[in-house]
C-alpha cells in the first residue's frame, strides 16, 4: 500500500512539473521568411509580430503567413500616434503606404506593385 501512495505521490509531482513548463517558441528569420520551433524543429510562422520600443509602447506590427510578411503593417513613434501604415503580398510592398509626421499630418505617401514603386 505504501508503495502504491509513493508511486502514485511521484506521478502527481511529474505531473505538475510537466505543466509548469514555460518553454517560448523560438524565432529564426532564416532568408526571408520567419520561422517558428516549439520543440525541436522549424515551420514557418503564421500570424501577427509585434515589436515594442524598450519602455513598452509598440513600435512595429507586422502579420505573417507562412514566415513572410502579408497583410496589413502598422508602425507607431514612441509617443503612440502612427508613423507608417502599408500592406505586404508575399514579403514586398504593396499598395499605398502612408509616412506620417509626429502631429499626424501624411508627410508623403508612396504606391507599390509588389516591391515595386509605381509613378
């Protein structure tokens, strides 16, 4: 009996270890492409990368599908109004991106075809 309390005493203990586990997946920007590992390999990343400034506003949002940048993307001055706005296909520019200055006023405003700059 007292072998089958220790026994079981020890699986509760490895139990609650186990689920303790505050293992973060790792980043690797590898070519163009963001990969992420929770274990021991790397798939490409899907879903949003936010940078923050070191006093804690946020400075760049990004959305990744399959470890490249898609969609919308956001970047902030570090008193909190917009400095940039664009979209990403496929890892390049597109459409109109915006600059602002720090009174959010458009200080220009640029058109991209996939990286590219249209006149």
């Amino acid at each position: 009996m007292r072998r089958k309390m220790s026994f079981a005493f020890f699986i509760a203990i490895a139990i609650v270890v186990a689920s303790c586990s505050t293992t973060k997946p790792n980043f690797v920007l590898n070519q163009n492409a963001l990969l992420y590992s929770d274990s021991t390999y790397y798939v490409p990343y899907v879903g949003k990368s936010i940078e923050y400034y070191p006093t804690g506003e946020k400075k760049e949002e990004y959305t990744y599908l399959n470890g490249k940048r898609e969609g919308a993307f956001t970047g902030w001055y570090q008193s909190g109004k917009k400095s940039i706005e664009g979209s990403f296909i496929n890892n390049k520019k597109n459409g109109i991106w915006i600059w602002y200055d720090e009174n959010g006023n458009i200080r220009s405003k640029m058109q991209y075809d996939k990286g590219v700059i249209k006149k």
